[in-house]
C-alpha cells in the first residue's frame, strides 16, 4: 500500500486534536529558527537552551517527530513552488490561523507584491557599487521583500518590521530559505521608533539567522532609529481672541479671531 506524501500542511494537521495549533506553528517557527543558528564552537545552536524549553512541550507525545519532518516538507514545497511565490507558512497562517488568533489577518496576494515590486524596480540596481536597503515597516509574512528580491537581486539588503512577532519569524524564515542574506526582521511597532521586541539578522558569514535580545546591538534598529528626527518642531500655539461684545464685530466688520 502506497504511503500517504506528506505535507507541511498534513503534519500540522496531526496536532489540530491534541494541541493548540497557533502554538504549535509558533513553537515550530521558533525551533527553525533555533536550528537556523549554529554555534560551530559548540556544535549546537546559539539558542539550544531555547529550542529545548519549546520541544519539552511535547517530549511525551510522538508527534514530536512531526517537527524536522514539517521542515524538510516546508522547504520541498518552497522549491517546488519558486516561480509562483512560494509563501507557504503566510499560506497556512491565513487559511488556519488569523482568525482563531481573532485578527482575521491576510497579507497582500503574491500578485499584487510583484506588481508593486515591478514598479520600483531599479534598471541600474545591479551595476550599484552600493547595495540597496530594501524595507518593509509592516512585512506580515515578507511577501513584499520576497518580491522584490525577485526583481532587484538577492544581493541587496531587506529589512522588516512588524509588530506581530510570529509574523516576524515567518519573515525572516521566507527569507533565508529563499537565499537573502542580507538583512533583518524585527519585532516592533514600526510607527515607534524606539520600540524594540526582538530581532533576527540574515547572514552568510557566519551562516543562518541570528537572535538579538538588545536593541542596541540591532542595525535595523540604529538605522530605523536614526531616521527619526530628534526633535519635532511643535505646532504653533493658537492665540484666541474672542470679542467682548457682538458690538466689537459689527463696528470691526471683521472677526476678532485670530491663530498665530
């Protein structure tokens, strides 16, 4: 009898019945991520104390093996699906997962990101001495930076921001295994420049993806930071003169109020 192929989505659907399925998706974006981390001094993860806290959840259930398995499938159907957008995580959380969070979350369709991505296309992207610095402040599952990798190189340099942090662990999952390495994700609110959650920078040397815990060891955060002015110049005070009698505006003909 001819086993079943299994698939990203067949292997998640395993736990719908016994575990929450937001937390298992999480739980699996994050020890990606953790294996996406070699320390070659230890032959572990820099993050193997944190990879090992997220599996003990399931160190009694078999469907622990499901894990490697989801990312061996992830990475099959990305290749197979290159040349038609390949976001199969944004797929799945949309279809099984934003509104159980009570977000109804969708992010923009594959379509629409190379539409978008044509129209800034650079002619002269690839003849830069200096490579681009490509940003997305609200990347949801980097559809938007995958796009425009396809039109402007993986050479250049993709930033995001979002404030979801799953989201942000998709992103930057998207992005090493379409091969950007060069760049970060970050976990903040995009619209406050000091915010900072967390951070994953992309890197070929040393190779994977790296946590950062301290905003002030993040480049996307210095770079973000430094884009904001300083000091806002505060609006004009408004100086309100109101007449004493409607006799004042009659003999006037104009009113008395005023804004400075």
């Amino acid at each position: 009898m001819k086993s079943k192929t299994e698939t990203f989505t067949s292997l998640m659907d395993d736990f719908q019945y016994r575990n929450d399925l937001s937390q298992v998706f999480d739980d699996f974006l994050t020890m990606s991520l953790c294996a996406f981390s070699p320390n070659p001094r230890t032959g572990k993860s820099h993050d193997e104390d944190l990879y090992m806290e997220t599996i003990a959840r399931y160190k009694a259930s078999e469907l622990r093996h499901n894990f490697p398995k989801m990312l061996g499938a992830l990475i099959l159907e990305m290749e197979a699906r290159s040349l038609f957008g390949n976001d199969i995580l944004g797929e799945y959380y949309e279809l099984n997962l934003s509104k159980k969070k009570g977000k109804g979350q969708f992010f923009t369709p594959w379509p629409i990101c190379q539409f978008m991505a044509s129209c800034l296309a650079d002619e002269n992207t690839f003849e830069r001495d200096e490579p681009l610095r490509i940003i997305d402040p609200s990347c949801g599952s980097g559809r938007m930076l995958l796009a425009g990798a396809k039109y402007n190189g993986t050479q250049q340099e993709y930033y995001g921001i979002d404030i979801d942090h799953t989201c942000v662990k998709m992103t930057a999952i998207n992005l090493f295994l379409n091969g950007i390495f060069h760049g970060e994700v970050m976990c903040a609110d995009a619209l406050m420049p000091n915010d900072f959650q967390v951070s994953y920078v992309l890197s070929f040397l040393p190779f994977g993806i790296f946590r950062i815990t301290e905003k002030e060891k993040s480049p996307l955060w210095h770079r973000y930071n430094s884009s904001f002015p300083l000091k806002r110049e505060k609006p004009p005070k408004a100086d309100i003169k109101l007449p004493s009698e409607m006799g004042d505006i009659q003999s006037s003909g104009a009113s008395q109020l005023q804004l400075f």
